[in-house]
C-alpha cells in the first residue's frame, strides 16, 4: 500500500518541470512527463500555498505562465493550505502563525504534535489538480493584472533589508545614554548624504531587478524621518526608553545589552503579533503571554532572515522563501535549493529540538531527481 505524501516543491524546479513538459523536445518533454507520472504513482501529493502561486504568477511571459498552471492539473491530487479564517481561500504563513498563536495561548502545556495535528485538520485541502486550476487561476490571473501578485515590493523590501549596517546593528542599548539628538539642521543634512549612500548600495548589493533605486531610497528616508518624529516629541522620558518604545517594543522585552539589531527583531515580531491578536479579536496585551522563542513560526523566519543578509546581493525572492520555509514542519517532504538546505542545517545544530521536528528536507539540482525519492 502506497501512503501519501505531502511535497512542497521547489518552485524554481517546479517551473522547469512546467517547461519542459511542454517542449517542443520531445526528449525533455517525456522526461517531465515521466516526473510527473512518478509522483502520481508514487503517492506524492504537490502541497501549494498562496506563496507557491506568487512565485509561479512572477514571470512576464503569459504562455509560461499558463504552462504552470496547466502542470498543476496534470497531478491526480494536490493539497492546498487554506486561510485560518476561511477555507475557501488560498493560505500563507499568516495562517500557520495565527493557527500557533491561538494554540499558544490557550494551551498550557505545548505539545507540537497537537499543533502539527491542528494544521493537518484546520488547513489542509484536497482536490484534484484540475479542479485546483478551475478553482483559482482566473482569480489569481486577475490579481496579477490589477498588480496585487507584483513581486517589485518584495525586491525593494529586501534590498533595503539587506543594507544594515553591522556596527549600528551591534550596538547595545546602554550607549544611547552617551548620544544626543541631532538638531534639525544636522539630521537634514545627514538624510542627504545617507539617501546618496543609500542609492549606491541599492546599486551595488540591492536585488539587480530593482529599476529606480533613486525612488525606492526617497521612499526609505521618507518613512525614516516620519518614524523619528516622535523621538523629537517626547522629551519627558530618556531617549533608551523612547528609542525602544518608538520602535515598538515593551520595555520589558528589552535589557540596557539587547542591541539595536535585536530591537529591530522584536519590532517586525511585535507587529506581527499585533495583526494576528488583532485578527484573532484577542486583546493585544495578551502578547505577553507568548516569547518570540516559543513560536516556532517565528524561530524560523527570522533564523533565514538573519542568514540571507550575508548574502552578496539581494533577492526579492528571498522573502518568499522565508515565508514558505516554515513549511518544513508540516510538510512530508520540503525540497530546496543548495542555499536553503544548508541554512537548514545550521539552524538544526543550533536548535536540536526544533531541528527534530522537521520533515525530510531534500536538495535538488533539477527536475529529475525527484524520481530518486
């Protein structure tokens, strides 16, 4: 008896298999098709998110485009997430995290099996991979025309985020005691020269696809200046505390150690946990209750985060693999590229227990190794 597996594949491997399978060659052309028929026969189940669909909507070729999809209906079953709130929409790590976030807080003893059982009970969906298309490709085809699937946000987000700087980032709280505001007239003189290094480095290290870096570092110091307003306004409380309360972040989560990168960490989790009680209509101070280190959601997205920026360049397609990553523990098998897999190993040894739970992660250098499963 053959038991069914769930797969996430590569979506690099995934458009591939798509190109070939319908090649004019025929050679390459039955080569995928015998991929496919391999996974059908075999019980592997292609398991697809909202972030699979993203990169699969990414090319400027509509006859691509289309050929992807047309793979999709070529599997006999396929899974798709769902969202937490409704089952009939196309989910995304969001889900997974408001799905752990719940279970936390109503929880007293975590038990990741539970959690892994609520997943496959809450938010997996099964069909036919014909009625997968039918279902969602006109859908998914007009939001990308309207330019809600436009992967642009995602290239500069990166590419600002990759530009941190290591020195600033490992300066700990403590010695904010020994700076000063700027005045006014120094901080627009210092914007400017930053907005010029800002374009540079755009250039030089920023995802190679962004088309106006001039405009994405304008935007960037535009949001900075609106951010460091309120710095300027509260000046009954020290600049430690304002600085830290600015960036979002409770007093209680920080120490006079936690350094300006850290910060940074807690900020984007802190907001994140913002929209998801939000969502969940649970009060924001439950927050409290729940350590970014109990969530392995978060464990796992920022663990990638923090390696991908030692990366030359930056890849707007980075942060769709942060997201779909998380996947390694709720799938049956996660393939990925050479990069990936050894950011999983690294954090495998650094966190045995998380590392215990993860499904088999696989490498793959092209279509046809998916046969060797």
């Amino acid at each position: 008896m053959i038991l069914p597996r769930l797969i996430s594949i590569d979506t690099s491997i995934f458009g591939k298999l798509a190109k070939d399978y319908y090649s004019r060659n025929i050679k390459n052309s039955d080569n995928a098709k015998d991929v496919v028929r391999f996974l059908n026969e075999n019980g592997f189940i292609p398991f697809i998110t909202i972030h699979h669909i993203q990169e699969i909507l990414q090319h400027e070729n509509e006859a691509i485009i289309f050929g992807r999809w047309s793979l999709i209906s070529k599997f006999t079953t396929v899974a798709w997430m769902c969202s937490f709130e409704d089952n009939r929409a196309l989910g995304s790590i969001y889900d997974i995290h408001q799905l752990e976030v719940k279970y936390l807080l109503e929880s007293s003893d975590y038990d990741f099996e539970v959690l892994f059982k609520k997943f496959r009970e809450n938010l997996i969906q099964y069909c036919s991979g014909e009625s997968f298309v039918n279902k969602f490709e006109q859908v998914y085809s007009e939001a990308r025309l309207l330019g809600y699937m436009d992967s642009k946000r995602n290239k500069e987000i990166e590419s600002i985020s990759h530009l941190q700087d290591k020195k600033v980032n490992d300066t700990k709280l403590s010695e904010l005691s020994n700076f000063k505001l700027k005045s006014h007239d120094e901080v627009i003189k210092y914007i400017g020269r930053y907005e010029k290094r800002l374009v540079s480095n755009l250039e030089s290290i920023g995802d190679i696809k962004i088309r106006d870096p001039s405009r994405v570092a304008r935007e960037f110091v535009k949001s900075i200046i609106s951010e460091a307003l309120p710095l300027y306004s509260n000046t009954s409380i020290s600049l430690y505390e304002s600085f830290v309360r600015n960036a979002g972040v409770r007093m209680d989560q920080v120490t006079p150690n936690t350094t300006v990168g850290d910060l940074g960490c807690l900020a984007v989790y802190n907001s994140k946990m913002r929209q998801i009680l939000k969502s969940l209509n649970i009060p924001e101070n439950k927050a409290k209750d729940i350590s970014p280190c109990d969530s392995t959601t978060w464990v796992i997205w920022e663990y990638l985060d923090k390696s991908m920026k030692h990366e030359k360049r930056a890849h707007g397609s980075n942060m769709i693999d942060k997201h779909m990553s998380v996947l390694a523990l709720y799938v049956d098998i996660f393939t990925v590229d050479k990069r990936v897999k050894e950011y999983f190993r690294q954090l495998k040894n650094k966190n045995a227990s998380l590392g215990q739970r993860f499904c088999n992660i696989i490498k793959l250098a092209n279509y046809a190794d998916l046969k060797s499963l």
